[in-house]
C-alpha cells in the first residue's frame, strides 16, 4: 500500500517564524557547547562540525516526531 506524502505548509503564520528561531537559537547555543572548539576554525570545519552534531542530536528526532504525526494522520484518516 502506497503512503500518501507528506504535505508542508508552504508558508507560516506570522507568529511561527519568530517562534521558531527562538528555538533554532537554543538548539544552536546547545550543539555549540558541544562542539570541539578545535573544529570551529574554517568555514568547512564548522559545517562538518553542524552537520554532525544535528545528525547525531536532532535529525533523528525530528523523525520521529514527522513519523508519530504520520502513524495520527493516517489512523485519524482510516477511522470510521
């Protein structure tokens, strides 16, 4: 059975951007704790640096959340 994808808003309410870099800039100020000051030298460096850290950290969360909102949508979808 094939799955129905995933749709995306394409824009935010007003109040959602803001709301989101607040939380963009905690997540940041965290992994940047994490970070090995060593690596945060060169622009390259820094990037190897993120995305590891956001894919260890919070890429995989971010699964799973998208997945739990899926398994609801589906179930509330197939419900009598």
């Amino acid at each position: 059975m094939s799955e129905a994808p995933l749709t995306l808003p394409l824009l935010m309410d007003s109040q959602k951007p803001a709301q989101l870099q607040q939380h963009l800039d905690a997540i940041a100020a965290i992994l940047y704790s994490e970070a090995n000051p060593a690596e945060l030298t060169a622009l390259e460096a820094i990037e190897k640096s993120v995305r590891a850290l956001t894919q260890e950290h919070v890429l995989p969360q971010l699964g799973v959340f998208l997945s739990t909102r899926q398994q609801t949508a589906t179930a509330e979808n197939n419900s009598p």
